[in-house]
C-alpha cells in the first residue's frame, strides 16, 4: 500500500536571463461587467485557480512576487496550443543553473467576464520543477503581475474569494480594521515598508522592505545582513525552504518578537532566513530585505491596487491563528494513486427497529498516496528512524488515502508534544513509528 505528504514553503520569485519588451494587451472585463468575483482553492496558503488558455482550463497560483506568467506540467492530458515559440533561458531562486524555456506570444486567456487576447507564457519542461506532488493538486502556472496590474484585486482568504475591480472605480471606505501601504515596485513585483522586532531584550524597531508575496506559503522571509542590524535569531534550526527555479533552498528557521504592518502587530511570527547561496539573484534588489508571505496575508482580506500604487490589509477572521512550525521534520508529497477495495453495504433489509439482512459487496476506486520527501535533521520524525521516500500508508489509525494532503499536514502543525502514530512502508515490508511533535527550537 501506498501514502503520504507535508506543507512546504514554496519560493516562487523568478529572475529573468533575458529582458525582452513584447507588446501584450492587458487584462479587461468584458460583457459590460462592472466586476468579476471567483472561488478559489487554499492550499497551503495558496491561491489557486483555473484560467483558461488558448481554450484550455488549466490551474495556476495567484503569485504578486513573479512577474512573469509561468506553465510547467503540461502533458499530453493537459496540452494547449502555444503560439510564436521561442527558446530561451530563465533563472530564478536556487543555486543550480539557468533552465531551457519556451516564450510563447500571443495567447488567449478568460476568466469568466476577464480577457486578454495576447499574452505572453514562460513555459518550462523541467519535470524537476514539480509544484503538484507538494500540493497534491495539479498546479499548471503561476500568474502574477499581468493579471494583477489591471485591476484593484480583493483577496477574502476567509471565503476564498476573490474579486477583481476596474481600479478606477474601486472605492476606498473608512475602516476601522484596515491599513492601507504604499506599494514600491521593482521588475513589476511590490514591495512594502514594515517594521520588525528581532528579540525579546529590544523594543528596537528596525525597519525593513519586503517584497509581498502571496506565492510563498511562509510567513515570513528575512535576508542577514541586508540591513545592519538585521542578523538571525541565536535559536534556529537548519531546514528545507522549499523551491524555487533554480533547485532547492536551505535556510534557518526561528521565530522574532513581532512584525509590525501599520496599526496592527503580530507576536512572535515564524521567520526563515534562506542562505544566501540561494538568493542572489533576489539580492539584486539593494533595499530588498526579504518578503512577506501567505502565512501573513491570509490572515487579512487583501486588496492590490496596482494602478494607484496602493494596498489594503483588512483584519480577517484567520487574523489571530497561532504561527507553528511543522514540529514532525516530515515533508511529504502526492505519490500517484492506489487502487483500493472498500466495502459497500448494499440491499439493507430492514424491519420496524431490526435489520434483518446486509450483503456486503466491495468496491473498487483509486485513491490518492503520500511519501515522505524529505526529513529533517535531529527533527522527531528522523531520531525515530523514519527515512525519505517512506510511503505513509495510516497517521493516528487512519487510512491516508483517506485523507487530503492539508489534512494529513496539518496534524504536524498541532501543539507541541502531540503523539503521531505513522505506518509507513518501506521496501515491500510495512512499519510502524510513534513520536510526539517537538519545538526544535529549544
């Protein structure tokens, strides 16, 4: 059998090899639709959602820190036509080399009563690249500036809806539970000025300029030394980050005192500070200090104003969740489906209060598996003898198959010293480990 899975912080801020000017047409309502409101998918603090290209349906990330729009994971099932082709080489985050593309022109895309006649696609065959296996959903794209320069856009993480605006016409309304930034933007991606507190000995405020990022799942990403006195916190531990282009990224993860976003201050965020062996190409960018993530902004309803150089932040009902780590050392991963046989009650026969008969039948349907992607080093799940590519076949008695991959992510985001009984198989031959989830910043 077959199972298993985990929440990854997924670094998608790409920097382009080429700079190419290529005439695009914006984005637009149309059907004299004065707005468009869509559903979407929260996965992992994500936002996702389908757009149709050239006539396709295909599911893309809604991403303000890339600045380009971005297909991989086109196969034969989900092919579309792509238009004007060329070869080109792109570089993003990571610390391996720049990767073969395709730019494509002229593309078609609808959202509903949202349309663009021609715009341009980065698209990549690096199967290495996989954003589907950690998120247990096929992931097409990422989308980000193109979509989001032509609208004010509102974010209700709470309902999962998103709302797209003519921007002219979107009014700002005086709220009490709102603050309204100023957006700097560099490549076409935004950037905000917000105030954090290191430790717990200093009240000092230092100020620091993030890039928003509603594509990474973190909270928050901070750069060492980017600004004199901004150096990590002496508890941390080494982790996986998650990916971005250009391969993996390592960094520490810990916890600072407090980020302060205009009237409203959160406590003892978690923070990652990522080597810098990964993030030169994000150090481009002189004042950047780091970004802000999805961890952060769900917890608002989130409006981008890209026209008036404006965002809103308004106090969402996920306002006050607890910042955790994932405490197991576990990150897991889709792993295709299994075929399994389920009973099926089927021809009750019943009389008054008693059940006379039941036959029993069985049913055949494919499920969905999980392994385990990577472990952390000295985490609860490694010093218990759990190893990568163990496939999670129960967590706590239930069957994973079962079971979502944020639901099976989130028991490893409980409180400290929860106990996670997993059955795992490994080689053919079926095991069980038990540990208790550990702050391993202590």
């Amino acid at each position: 059998m077959k199972k298993t899975l985990n929440y990854i912080i997924l670094a998608l801020v790409f920097i382009f090899c080429i700079n190419l000017s290529t005439a695009q047409e914006n984005f637009r309502l149309i059907n004299n639709a004065k707005k468009q409101t869509i559903s979407f998918k929260l996965i992992h603090n994500l936002v996702v959602f389908p757009i149709e290209v050239n006539g396709k349906e295909l599911n893309f990330i809604l991403d303000s820190g890339v600045g380009k729009t971005i297909l991989f994971n086109i196969y034969n099932k989900d092919s579309v036509e792509l238009k004007n082709v060329e070869k080109i080489r792109l570089k993003g985050l990571g610390s391996e080399d720049a990767i073969d593309a395709i730019l494509s022109k002229g593309n078609s895309f609808r959202l509903n009563n949202i349309s663009s006649p021609n715009q341009n696609l980065y698209v990549i065959f690096d199967d290495s690249f996989d954003l589907s296996s950690k998120l247990g959903l096929t992931i097409h794209g990422i989308i980000g500036y193109e979509i989001l320069k032509d609208f004010a856009v509102k974010i209700n993480y709470g309902s999962k809806k998103i709302t797209f605006y003519k921007s002219e016409e979107y009014k700002y309304k005086n709220c009490k539970k709102c603050a309204v930034f100023d957006l700097e933007f560099y490549k076409s991606k935004p950037y905000i000025n917000v105030g954090i507190k290191l430790d717990n000995f200093s009240n000092k405020i230092i100020p620091v300029k993030l890039l928003v990022d509603s594509g990474g799942s973190d909270s928050m990403w901070l750069f060492e030394n980017s600004h004199p006195d901004l150096v990590s916190p002496k508890k941390f531990f080494i982790d996986y980050l998650g990916e971005g282009l250009s391969g993996v990224i390592y960094g520490k993860r810990s916890f600072i005192n407090a980020i302060i976003l205009g009237k409203f201050e959160f406590k003892k965020p978690t923070v990652s500070f990522p080597d810098s062996l990964y993030i030169a190409n994000a150090l481009q960018f002189k004042e950047r200090n780091g970004s802000i993530g999805a961890n952060i902004l769900k917890r608002f309803t989130v409006t981008f104003d890209y026209k008036k150089n404006k965002m809103l932040l308004k106090k969402g009902n996920l306002f006050n969740a607890p910042f955790r780590y994932n405490m197991s050392g576990i990150e897991l991963v889709y792993n295709g489906k299994l075929l399994v046989r389920e009973q099926d009650f089927t021809n009750i026969t019943v009389s008054g209060s008693q059940i006379n008969s039941v036959n029993i039948d069985y049913k055949y349907s494919f499920k969905p598996t999980y392994k385990i992607f990577k472990i952390t080093k000295n985490s609860p799940a490694y010093n218990v003898g759990l190893q990568a590519n163990d496939i999670v076949i129960k967590i706590n008695g239930q069957y994973t198959y079962n079971l979502k991959l944020d639901e099976i992510v989130e028991k490893f985001y409980q409180k400290e010293n929860r106990r996670i009984t997993l059955l795992v198989e490994r080689n053919g031959q079926d095991y069980e480990y038990k540990f208790r989830l550990k702050n391993m910043l202590k």
